[in-house]
C-alpha cells in the first residue's frame, strides 16, 4: 500500500528577503536633524568664537595709517585737520591723485599736503604734482619725487634734537621751535628752516605756479607730537594758510601697471591666431555630424523592490508625505480605471464618480482621500494608505460579485450535453 508523503512545509524566507521585509523606514524627526547636526553646528561656533578673539587680541596689531586723515592713533593727523576744521578751513581727505585733482578744481586759493609713507607714487606720478595748488606742502618725499618735481633737496639723517627757527620766514618766527620725528633735508637753492646736524626740517621753494613747502619734521603733524614745542604753529601756519585744503595721501588705486599687451611679446598674437586658425581647419576636417540618439539595453536589472526601498528612503529622509502620497494615489487611480473598465483616457473626475457608484461612498469624501487631503504626521500617512488600499480592495470584490451572477446564469441556461439512456 503506497503512502502518500506530507505536504512540504512552507520554506522560510531567504535572508535577503527577509532583511528587504524587516526594513523599516522612518521620516528623520527635528531632534535626529538637530543632533546630526550639532557636532558642525559646535564647529562652525568655535571657529566664530576664536576668530571673534582673535579680532579682539590682534585688533590693536593693525597697520597704522600715518598722517591718516581719519586716524586717532599717535601715527596719524586726525587733531590738527579737526583743529583746522573749526576754524573754518575747507579739509578734503582724497586717496587717489585724479581725486585730488578734482578736489582742487574750482574757485579760490588751495594748499595741497601730499604724504606718501608707503612710497606708492613713482616719478611719473610726483611730477605731475607741479602746479596743482597754490601752496604744495610735501611730508618727508623721497629723493625720486623731489628730482621730479625739479627741487634741488636731499634726504639726510633723521631728525632727533629740537631745532630753533633760523631763517626770515614769518612762519618760523610764530613757530620757535620745532621737536619732531622727521628727516633732515638739504638745499642750495630753497630756504631752509629749522636745521641742524642732520639738515633742516622745513625747505621752502619760491616757484612760478606757487610756493613748494619740503617739510622733512613729519612728525609736527601726527597726533602724537602736534603739541610739543612750536610743532602745532608751524603746522596750523603750513596747512592753514588758505580756505582749501586736500590731504592726498596715496593708495594702491594709484599704482601704475603694465597693460596685457605692454606685456605680451609681438609674436604671441600671430601665433595665437594661426593655432585658432588650425584648429578651426581640423575640427571641420575630422567633425562628425551627431546622429540620432541610440537607445542601448543597459546589461543591469534593477529589482523592483530595491527601487521602491530607495525611493521610500528618500522621501522619508526630505519628510516628502504628500510626495509619497501621490505617488500612491497615482497607482490606487490607475488600477481603479482599470479594475472598473474605464480606460486610459478617464479623469480623476470620471474615476471618482464611477466608485461612488459602485461602492455607494460620497464623491466628496472619495475625492478628499483620492486627490484633497494632505497628511499633517507620518501616522495620518500610513492610515490614508491603508484607506486607499481598503477603498482598491472594496472596489475590486463588487466588481467581481456584480460579474458572479452572469456567470452563474449563463452556466444555468446551459443544456446537458450528455444523454439518458433507456
């Protein structure tokens, strides 16, 4: 007596399957967000906090500008130009030279105090300082600027003793004396103020467009030094003498550069236009014409559950639920269409109707879960999916349950197809 074998138990699920089915995907709340992102977030804050220190500490290592027009430190010149604010000179602070000159234009006397401490100008430059204002007051030049300007001084040691007024000039006998950090100059040709061993500190020149004053005491004009001895008076009396004032201190805007083609050698131009030419020739020789595009089989088969997985991911990750919800409503709506005989061509309208119909639910109510209603949580998300799913399955098993009875009585209406024998 043969046996018959049991049944094979069902085989439990592959491994990769089933770690496929124990995924779980999550939208990243605001506190996974927050602590994904506190270890930049203290980052970014100490990078902050030492550059904000570091401000602190090295502000005072800052370059100092001297005889700065708006500088309160020691090196600069801000108290003797607001001195000669109040007492009604117009004082222009420029940076460049065509500012200056533009400062310059117009109606009445000026005095033009040029300072270059960086020695930013060139001889180009300085010379086309001649002529510019009545009075030219010049703050420690170099010896290139003076030969530009055509004046016959020359830099000597620095300044160091106080130096009494020695010369007929009115200004060096309101002056004194004069106790100031400078460079010492020496003329054959100007009067010369205020000297000593390393020179005078002051150098006057009589010129047919004006007068040219050569102060080599720079230090009579910082802020630092304007108070001690006559050094206040022979400032005030230099840059005081008329209505308008322009301090010209240069800037790197007045820096003269080559030009590209001052640089460029003659024959980079002909060569670079005969390799233009060569390869226009050989791109028309070897071009091909682009033909259609061609579609190719790709030789990789991505599973369909791989691709929902990673889609899933990424809408939970960007917290995507009503992206995540359409992409469900769209497929709840295709199979409806489908299940209910309506076509590719049927609206969300004629799908919604036809349901109502069927299962006897409201259009209203079908078309706020189908189309309208957006999920506030993660939880409203799974029980709108889990609605679409009941509403597919619902519509579905009417469909079958209306197509049962045709084909109960078509089976009926049958005849017998076999015979009764006698």
């Amino acid at each position: 007596m043969s046996q018959v074998a049991p049944a094979p138990a069902s085989a439990a699920p592959a491994p990769a399957v089933a770690e496929s089915l124990a995924t779980v995907v999550t939208t990243p709340t605001v506190r996974r967000v927050v602590r994904r992102s506190l270890y930049w977030g203290v980052a970014v804050a100490g990078l902050l906090g030492f550059g904000v220190l570091m401000v602190v500490l090295n502000g005072s290592g800052r370059e100092l500008a001297r005889w700065g027009a708006d500088e309160a430190a020691p090196v600069g010149s801000r108290a003797v130009l607001e001195v000669l604010r109040a007492e009604g000179i117009d004082v222009t602070a420029v940076g460049t030279l065509q500012e200056a000159r533009r400062a310059l234009a117009g109606d009445g006397a000026a005095t033009l105090a040029v300072g270059d401490p960086r020695l930013l100008l060139d001889a180009e430059r300085w010379g086309e300082l001649d002529g510019l204002a009545e009075h030219l007051v010049l703050l420690e030049p170099p010896l290139y600027g003076l030969d530009a300007l055509g004046l016959d001084a020359i830099p000597g040691d620095p300044l160091e003793e106080p130096l009494d007024a020695d010369c007929a000039l009115p200004l060096a006998d309101r002056t004194g004396a004069v106790d100031a950090d400078g460079v010492g100059y020496t003329s054959e040709d100007g009067l010369a103020c205020f000297t000593g061993d390393a020179g005078a500190a002051l150098v006057q020149y009589d010129a047919a467009d004006g007068v040219v004053s050569v102060l080599g005491a720079g230090g009579a004009v910082q802020n630092d030094q304007i108070t001690q001895a006559g050094n206040a008076a022979l400032a005030l009396g230099l840059l005081g003498e008329h209505p308008r004032l322009v301090w010209y201190l240069p800037t790197p805007a007045d820096l003269t550069s080559p030009s590209l083609d001052e640089l460029t050698p003659g024959w980079v131009n002909p060569v670079a236009w005969l390799l233009l030419a060569t390869g226009l020739a050989a791109a028309v020789w070897r071009g091909r014409r682009l033909g259609p595009v061609v579609v190719e089989q790709l030789p990789v088969t991505v599973k369909t559950t791989e691709t929902m997985e990673g889609r899933a991911r990424l809408y939970a990750r960007d917290g995507a639920r009503l992206r995540a919800l359409d992409a469900l409503r769209v497929g709840t709506l295709r199979r409806l269409a489908e299940g209910l005989a309506l076509g590719r061509a049927a609206g969300v309208d004629d799908i919604v109707r036809a349901v109502a119909a069927i299962t006897g639910r409201s259009t209203d109510a079908l078309r706020r879960l189908l189309v309208d209603r957006e999920p506030d949580g993660d939880r409203e998300l799974v029980a709108l999916s889990d609605q679409l799913l009941d509403l597919e399955r619902e519509v579905l098993r009417r469909v079958a349950l209306d197509d049962a009875p045709d084909a109960a009585d078509s089976t009926r209406t049958q005849p017998p197809t076999g015979r009764m024998d006698s």
